[in-house]
C-alpha cells in the first residue's frame, strides 16, 4: 500500500513540476532575461574598467528550457515521493480526518515550513544579485532556515495533538498555532541577515522575481495537495470505511496493513 502511494505521489509530483515549469517560462523567465540584461550591462561597464567578462558555459536557452524543465520535473517527483510517505505515517493518526483534507493539511504545512518561511528571512534573487564569494554561506544559511522551520511546524503539530487530548480541538489549534508563530519570530529574528542587492538594481523586478519564484512553489504544493488528495482516497486505504463514519482508524488496522508505525 505504502509503495503504491509512493508511486502515485511521484507521478502527482511530475505533473505539479510540469504546471510550474509552464508558470515560470510565463511569469519568472521574463524577470530572469531582465536581471540577467542588467548583469550584462554590469559586465560592460567592468570591461571598460580592465575586468574580462566570464564566458557563458551553459547557453541561455538551456538553461530555461531543458534545464528548467529537468529541475522542476525531479523536484516535483522528489517531493510528491516524500510527501506520500508523509501521508501514509499521518494517516489514521490525524483524528478521522479524510484523505483530500489530511493531504490538503499536510501540503500546507509543507509550503509553510519549507517556502514561506525561509523565503521571509532569505527571500529568491535574480541573477546579478549577491556576491560570489558568499554564495556557500548564503546556501548554508537557507538550508538551515529550512531545517529549523521544518522542526518548528513538526513541533508545533506535535504539541497540538498533544494537547487536544485534554483540551477542545480548536483550543488545541489555536496553542498550536501560537507556538509556531512564537518560535518562527525568535527564527526570524536570531539568524542573520543577508542584504546584497545592489543599488541599482530595479526593485520592481525584484520583487517581480521573488513573487514568481513564491509562485512557483505555490502552484507545485497546491497540485501535489489536491491531486494526491484524489489519489489517494480511489485508493483502498486502511481504515477509511471508519474515517467516512467520523471514526479514528485504530493501530492495529495500520499495523495489519503494513503501514509505518
């Protein structure tokens, strides 16, 4: 059961990478042409200053087609794989909620803790924004934003669940979500920043850029989310026949049918 959920989140992922892709040549490639123009006028003018200009080792047209569309593709695929399997651990513990709102739930967390979050402290930045000899830092710094939020959303529902065996579950929601709030400001506040963007450099198209490249990862999460949801409850599943009545799904129905415990 578990591999064929596996199968078909991957396959909902591919098509979420395909949706996002169709976005981006549409929305974030114009951006990209114009950042990278202004590089190029960068470029010039450091030229004229004695600096060679780096030869392209990847053509422009590559990169946003085959490139883009490779990238997208594999992870749309890598998350929609991951996400199944966190479906198939949330199901039947996450009350007696079915599979289109259990999925829907979880592909908000998702988008909260590994695109909201870390783009408020490290937002995206077109090309010519951000110096190359911090480009290690600023990658390590985004990925460990992405770690912490990820603890953070996990702790956060584990907390709720927690207490929503003693207190009413909207109460519970609302402590929930008041310790995400809490820990994600002392996140955002206690690690550092990173302000590299020159000048010059138009704000509208940055800020065009970061709301494309949000825009993105909102179409591959709402696809993976709605889709899977649908997947997923034509699927036999362990239990459902008690979700449908409003009834949890006991432990011994998931252990029997080899779901992770």
């Amino acid at each position: 059961m578990v591999g064929k959920l596996l199968m078909r989140g991957m396959l909902v992922g591919l098509m979420a990478g395909l949706l996002a892709f169709c976005f981006a040549r549409v929305a974030g490639e114009p951006q990209v042409e114009r950042a990278i123009a202004f590089e190029a006028h960068e470029a010039h003018e450091h030229a004229h200053a004695g600096d060679a200009p780096e030869p392209e080792i990847v053509s422009r047209e590559m990169q946003a087609g085959v490139g883009l569309l490779t990238g997208v593709l594999a992870y749309g695929a890598a998350f929609g794989g991951l996400f199944a399997l966190c479906f198939a651990y949330a199901w039947g513990r996450a009350g007696s909620m079915g599979a289109r709102p259990l999925a829907a739930w979880l592909a908000l967390a998702a988008f909260a803790a590994l695109v909201v979050l870390p783009a408020l402290k490290y937002p995206a930045n077109p090309p010519s924004v951000g110096a190359a000899e911090t480009i290690g830092v600023r990658t390590a710094l985004y990925f460990f934003c992405m770690g912490i939020s990820v603890a953070i959303t996990l702790l956060s529902i584990a907390l709720r669940q927690a207490l929503s065996r003693k207190w009413r579950d909207a109460d519970a929601t609302l402590a929930g979500l008041l310790a995400f709030a809490i820990m994600a400001a002392a996140m955002l506040a206690l690690l550092p920043a990173i302000d590299e963007v020159p000048a010059e450099f138009p704000a509208t198209l940055l800020w065009q850029f970061r709301v494309a490249s949000i825009g993105m990862q909102a179409i591959i999460w709402t696809v993976i989310g709605a889709a899977f949801g649908v997947a997923a409850e034509r699927m036999a599943l362990p239990g459902a026949a008690r979700v449908r009545r409003g009834m949890p799904v006991s432990e011994s129905v998931l252990r029997g049918s080899g779901y992770p415990r």
